[in-house]
C-alpha cells in the first residue's frame, strides 16, 4: 500500500506583512488518518500554529471531533465545560451543538432551515456593537469593521485551555472586504475579508518584548477571574478588542454562580510549545483579574493589570502582524489555541448567510511555562 505523506506549504505573508506562522497541508484524507499522518499534522501545528485544509466540506462532525481530540486524547470535555450553560455568560448567545456530536458547535450568521439534525435555526454573528464601548456609526457599519474580542479559547474557570481548536467553513458569503479600524488613535487599518478570522502569534508577541518584559513574562503568572465571561457580562472593550475598559462594571463575586477557590485558573504568563521548546505570551486580556510575581507581589488592582498586559500585547496586533484568514467553503482550519489568540471579526447583514463548525476540548493539562 501506498504510504502518503502530507505536503505542508507555509503560507505567503500579502506585501507588507511580517507573518511567519500559517501552512497550507495538502494530501490527506482526514476521515482515515494513520498515526505517522496524524504525527505529521501535529507537527505542523506546532510549526505553523495556523494550518489550513482545503475542500472538506464533506468532513463529518464525527472526524472533526476525532481529530480535535487526537491531539489531547485524554481530554473528555467541551472547550468550555458547563460554564456554556450559565445564561448570563457572554458567550452563552452565539453556540449551538450538533446533536449526535455535541462536542460540535455551529456558529455562523442568518438563517439556516437545516443541518446536521438542527433546525430552522438562527445564527447571530458577534457584532462589536454589542461589545465594544463605543462603535462604528451604523451608516459605515457595512465598510468598516473591528477585531471583535481578542482572546483564547478557554473556559478559564475549573477546565484548562484546550490545545486545539478546529474550523470548518461550510458556508460563506461571498466576494465582500472590509477596512478594519483600531480606532485607539493610532492610524492603523486593516483590509480584510468579510467575516475574517484574524490570528495573532503569541511567540511573535513574545519575542517583539523588550528583554525587561521578557524577564517579567517569564516569572510572572496571571489569575483568572472566576465566572471571567459572567463577570465582565456588563463590561465594554477597548476599540481593539484587546482588553477591557476599567470602569467598575465587573460584577461582584456575590453576583457570581458560587465560586470554588480551587477552580480559579492561575497560569504562566509564556506557555512553552511542546514541540518546538519557543516561549509564546498566551494571555486573555479580558478575563485577566490579577499578576503574581516572581518576588510574590500579588498585582489585584484590576486597571493596572489591564494596563501591564495591554502595553505588551498591542504591539503584536499592529497589522503587519496579524494574519487574516479569507475562508472558502471547506477550509478546515486547525491553530494552535496554545500559540495564538484570535479574534471574530466582520459586520454581517442578516440575510447575509455564514455556517461555521467548532470543535476544541478542555485539556487534560495545564500549560507549562518558561
Ligand atoms: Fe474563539
């Protein structure tokens, strides 16, 4: 038999762009990997971080699953556990699952009569006006856009973040682009691909710091608020999506679901790739509530820990940084959750249709740092 190996292509940054992270894997049928083939696509996520299958729209939601959880097989959960349930949680409005694989989210925009067992059912894209302290005027809302939500995928609360979040593209509207604003009083845009999603390496984050901040980085820890997408529920964000505005909306903990101490995530600030050995800053900067340092100063004061977090990771969201992926119907997208933050981004119109599958499992552990 004939033994197949994957062909893995780095992906070709668009002029101006510094990108060095993103590969194209060609050659593979992911409904029957072998374990040399699966092998090979781990490395190349660790690799690449973002790495990208054409034409598989007819992958199932059961080899979807199968292959998010090859890469974590002791992993037995969903990305966000229970935590989806909360009704008060921010993220609770924009998920639906699969019924015979509800490890498998559909996300997407408009109406969709049928799918995979759903049906008639209504998706919202996320609009950055309903999270963001101010907005886009909404006569400019169809040219101009913003990065959403800068973030992790993690529960963050009593689950660990997963290792891998797969993307599959089943259905996206076509042919439109839209400028990107920062709005921070910089000049900074971004052209982009309707309903892009926009990723960020966290080894580039990284290495852009000062040695100072890479020290720092390296010996710090950052603490996660419990409940952290209940209790920034009333909180806007900065125009970048990078973070959170410091205005007392967070809610207080007796306003929380009841809180086990044990279940607060505390993790390094550098998550090490376990292939490669390089050190990526993997911070979610709106659900960071505190710094522990080296010398055991504890940071709680919630503006000033925004503000040491934001100083360091802004300069890796500048354009030339920021890889925009322009879906087409069957690109199976596979990145590194360990390795990148991402964020939604886009204006949709509601007939304008988007159907999208997510997968990514709480790990079954915690990431290790420098
Ligand atoms: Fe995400």
């Amino acid at each position: 038999m004939a033994i197949i190996t994957p062909t893995v292509r780095p992906l070709q940054p668009p002029p101006g762009s510094s990108i060095n992270f993103g590969a194209q894997v060609d050659g593979l049928d992911l409904e029957n990997l072998t374990d040399d083939q699966f092998a090979a696509v781990r490395n190349a996520l660790y690799q690449h971080h973002v790495v990208v299958f054409k034409n598989q729209s007819k992958l199932s939601p059961k080899a979807q699953y199968e292959l998010t959880k090859r890469f974590d097989p002791a992993a037995d959960n969903y990305g966000h556990g229970k935590t989806l349930d909360a009704k008060r949680s921010i993220l609770h409005p924009d998920l639906k699952t699969i019924p015979h694989q509800p490890q498998v989210q559909v996300i997407g925009n408009g109406f969709v009569p049928s799918y995979e067992g759903l049906e008639n059912i209504q998706l919202k894209h996320p609009h950055h006006r309903t999270f963001h302290k101010d907005h886009i005027p909404d006569d400019k809302d169809y040219d101009f856009t913003r990065f959403y939500r800068w973030h992790i995928d993690a529960a963050l609360y009593d689950l660990y973040p997963p290792m891998v979040t797969t993307l599959l593209a089943v259905e996206v509207p076509k042919g439109r682009r839209q400028t990107l604003l920062y709005d921070d009083g910089s000049d900074e845009t971004l052209d982009v691909p309707l309903g892009t999603t926009a990723f960020v390496s966290g080894e580039n984050m990284f290495d852009l710091l000062s040695e100072e901040d890479k020290e720092f980085v390296k010996t710090s820890k950052v603490e996660y608020a419990p409940h952290p997408y209940i209790w920034m529920s009333q909180a806007h964000s900065l125009s970048t999506g990078l973070g959170l505005h410091s205005e007392g909306l967070e809610l207080p903990e007796s306003d929380l679901p009841p809180i086990d101490e044990k279940k607060i995530m505390k993790f390094p600030m550098v998550w090490k790739n376990p292939v490669t050995g390089k050190l990526a800053l993997q911070i979610h900067p709106s659900a960071v509530r505190k710094i522990h340092c080296a010398d055991g100063v504890v940071i709680d004061d919630l503006a000033t820990v925004r503000e040491i977090v934001y100083k360091m990771q802004r300069p890796a969201i500048s354009p030339q940084h920021v890889y925009a992926h322009d879906w087409e119907e069957g690109d199976l997208v596979l990145f590194n959750n360990r390795g990148v933050i991402h964020s939604v981004v886009g204006a949709f119109k509601p007939d304008e249709v988007r159907l999208f599958r997510q997968c990514n499992l709480a790990a079954s552990e915690a990431p290790i740092g420098a």
